[in-house]
C-alpha cells in the first residue's frame, strides 16, 4: 500500500466538493436529480497514488484514455473496488489489453472495434459496457470517423446494433465530446436526440456521457449521465510545483 501525501488529499478532496457543488447547481437549473448523474475522475497524465486518494474520497468510477498508461494503473490498484473507464481513441490492437480491466468502454467508433472487444472480452470472461461514440462536428458525414473518433449521428443506431448483437458486451448507450468551437449547449442537444433514439430501438441503453471540466453544465441540461472530469478533480496537468 502506497503512502498518500495528506497535502494532496485535502486538495482534492476541496475540488471534489466544488465539482460536485457546481453539479448541484447544473442539475436544480435542470431540474433534475443529482444523483442521476455519475462522476468518473479522469485520471491521465497523474499517478495512481492519486487513483488511491480518489478512491478513499468516494469517487470509484475512474476514468484512462491511453491504454499504455491505464493497464498499468489498473494493475497497480487492483486491490481497489474502481469501475475502470476506457475513454479515449482506441486502435483495434489494443483491444485485447483493454477488455482485460475495462469495465466501461466509452470510445466504440467502428464495428471492427466492437467485434474485437467483444471477442477480446470472451475469451477473458468479461462483459464490458460499450457507448457508442458520436461525432458531434456539424460537418460530420456518414460512414466517416470524426477527428477525435465517433461516429456520424445517422450510423449510431446501426453500430448500436453491432454491439448489442455480440454475446460478450453489454451496450450502455452513447457517449461525445463536443467539438472545440462552437456552443457545447447546441452539440450535446444534437447528442441528447442521438441518444433518444437509440433507446428507442435498446430502451436499456440510457447513460449519456457527455461533458468534462469545462463544460459541465451544458451536459447535465442535456440530460448527461456520466461527466469526464479531469482537471476539475486532479488540477491542470503539468508539473506539479510545492
């Protein structure tokens, strides 16, 4: 068991308080119920002692978006009851080391990808969650992947189906990041849509993750279930200067 540094502790602690007093906040505008809404730490780029005090402050959902820099974290706290998320880009070659600890993969953007951490996860005997991931740039166009990966709205529902029909994943719903410029607001409602579909065809698929440090609120107004927060709970990246 590594030792935390108390110093450390209290600093985030003091940021969970505020992420989740601004959640508060973003949910009464809503009107909806803080506790529908799940907080994953995104946890890249920090070490897992900060995993660790994370985890001892209550948040167990906890999130990686490089599969070099997750595995090993995962291995080193795996005496911890977390909820690991899988949330960044990821190649179909990694696909075996991910379905090994995920339990949430956020980030499925090709039926390629479905099929193999579906395969990967049966023959580990696990059952990952997969979100869809969708491309919220309004020049996204169908059959091509965005950017940051995700795919065009109109090929949601039929990825949805690839994912749904493989016996080793459990398809959770979508996920999203909203595009660099433009309203956050206007992108995740275009996401809330995708989403509503979707249930409509899996009504069990109902997380909606969407939103991170910056743009919290507007998730939570468009019904997000699951926010990626980072620098809200860990401070910025960078060297950490005592």
């Amino acid at each position: 068991m590594s030792h935390t540094d108390p110093a450390r502790t209290e600093q985030i602690r003091a940021n969970i308080r505020a992420a989740r007093a601004r959640i508060e906040e973003a949910c009464e505008k809503a009107g909806r119920d803080p506790s529908e809404v799940s907080l994953i730490g995104v946890t890249k780029t920090y070490p897992a002692g900060d995993v660790r005090i994370l985890a001892s402050l209550g948040v167990t959902d906890v999130g990686e978006n490089r599969d070099q820099e997750a595995a090993p974290k995962a291995a080193e706290t795996a005496d911890l009851a977390l909820t690991w998320h899988f949330v960044g880009q990821l190649q179909t070659n990694k696909a075996r080391s991910v379905a090994s600890y995920a339990d949430v993969v956020h980030s499925v953007d090709r039926a390629k990808l479905a099929r193999a951490l579906g395969d990967r996860a049966a023959a580990a005997g696990r059952r990952p969650t997969c979100l869809v991931q969708v491309n919220l740039d309004t020049d996204s166009e169908a059959g091509v992947i965005g950017p940051r990966g995700g795919v065009d709205p109109g090929d949601v529902v039929g990825l949805a189906e690839r994912i749904a029909e493989h016996e080793a994943l459990t398809l959770g719903g979508v996920m999203a990041v909203a595009p660099r410029d433009g309203d956050p607001d206007a992108a995740f409602a275009r996401l809330q849509e995708v989403a509503g579909v979707v249930r409509d065809h899996y009504p069990r698929a109902t997380m909606i993750s969407a939103g991170m440090s910056g743009d919290l609120e507007a998730a939570i107004g468009r019904g997000a279930t699951h926010l990626r927060l980072g620098t809200a709970l860990l401070g910025s990246r960078g060297p950490i200067v005592g």
